[in-house]
C-alpha cells in the first residue's frame, strides 16, 4: 500500500526567510509525486510534479521540490516566502507500476503554512 | 476556461436527507473522481470514472453513488445522509488515466449533515 507522512502539521516562518514543507512517500514501485496548494475556502491547486528525470522540479509561485530516491522525500521549497504563500500544503504519491484505472492520488494530512510579516 | 466547477459550494442537510453534488469540468478530460477532505487526513478516494458510462469505487464509497452520463458531467449522490459525512467534497479531473497525469480540483463543496 502507497502511503505520504508530512511530519509537522503547521511550518511558521518569517517573511523573507526561506521555506521548506517536508514529504516522505511509500510505494512499491516508483513515484509520481505532487504537491498541491490550498487556501482558505478554496480548492487545491496544482503546484508541480515530479514523473521522472531531473530530480529537481521547478512549480509555481516560485516552489521547487527536490526528489530523493535514498531518502524517500519529496520536500518542497521556496527560497524567500511571502506572506501570500500562508495556506494547506498537500504532498500526494502515486505507484507507477500500477497501471489500472483506480490508481488512486494518496495524500499526506497536509501542512499548514504561516508567513508572518 | 472554467475547469472543475462544483455546486453547491455550501450546504446544510439532515440526517436521512438525500442531496446530490453537481461537478462539471469543460476540458474533455475522460478521468474524473470525486474525494472528501477531513481535518489531518488528507483527501480520501470516494469513486471514479473512467468515461462515459464508466464508474468504479474508491477507498470510502459506502453511502454515496456516482454515475458519468456525458464526459463533462460526474454527479455524486447522498442517498440518506449521516452525520459521519459531514465533510468538504473535492471533484477532480485529468487527461486519461496514466498515473503521471496532473489531477486538476474544483473549488469544494463545504457539507454539514446536522
């Protein structure tokens, strides 16, 4: 079974310094990772994504995610957090080598981000 | 484009009432997927489809029915609501079915089963 630990529930941070949402992932085979942003009231939004190749990801907003194999993680970064960037982070797995249909997106419980001016 | 659209966005039911959710999506996308999010636990699978006419369960699907009549359209009904659905609903799509495709969200549907 596929499963996603985001091991802090909330990540304070002063504005200006830089971020870091920590992720690790189970799967049997290799990941699809993902990481989704949501704010207050709203849905998630796609932030990036990693499939294969660099183990760098660059996504929106200025987010990056670094993919490491050995270690299992998945920790998304921003060097210079805004205050605009407080919101739910969400780090989600997929197996690859599972092809049907009903390969589900597993969530982690998500990381509350707060930016403080 | 509007994307993933989701009606309504707030509601309030009784127990033993039933109500469906209307999700919507103008990107021809043949995967969508309906989830709910509870507080520490993420976002859980409820039921999916494939395409038109095609639909399977996920990991919580007990209480609620789907059906995909058209690609755009991925209802999902509350046959008699229970508290324990008290939840925030999520529909979703994607471009085909492979596992590296993005999933793209509606805004969420806030439930309360009173």
């Amino acid at each position: 079974a596929q499963s996603v630990a985001q091991p802090e529930d909330q990540v304070n941070v002063a504005e200006g310094n830089p971020l870091t949402v920590k992720c690790t992932y189970s799967v049997s085979g290799n990941p699809y990772l993902f990481w989704y942003v949501q704010y207050p009231n709203r849905g998630l939004q796609f932030l990036l994504k990693y499939i294969t190749g660099d183990n760098l990801v660059k996504g929106s907003y200025g987010f990056e995610a670094e993919f490491n194999k050995s270690q299992t993680s998945f920790h998304l970064k921003k060097p210079s957090a805004l205050v605009s960037d407080s919101a739910l982070y969400f780090c989600a797995v997929r197996d690859s080598s599972i092809k049907a249909a009903g390969n589900k997106l597993t969530f982690g419980g998500g990381t509350r981000v707060l930016v403080k001016p | 484009n509007a994307g993933v659209t989701q009606t309504p966005k707030f509601q309030v039911l009784k127990t033993g009432q039933s109500m469906t959710l209307q999700c919507a999506q103008d990107m021809n996308h043949e995967y969508m997927s309906w989830y709910r999010q509870d507080p520490g636990m993420g976002l859980r699978l409820i039921h999916y489809s494939v395409g038109a006419g095609i639909t399977d369960q996920g990991e919580v699907p007990n209480g609620y029915n789907v059906s995909r009549s058209t690609t755009e359209d991925f209802p999902l009904r509350l046959l008699s609501a229970a508290p324990s659905q008290t939840s925030v609903y999520f529909c979703a799509s994607s471009y085909g079915v492979s596992s590296g495709n993005t999933i793209y969200f509606g805004e969420g549907s806030w439930l309360t089963v009173v």
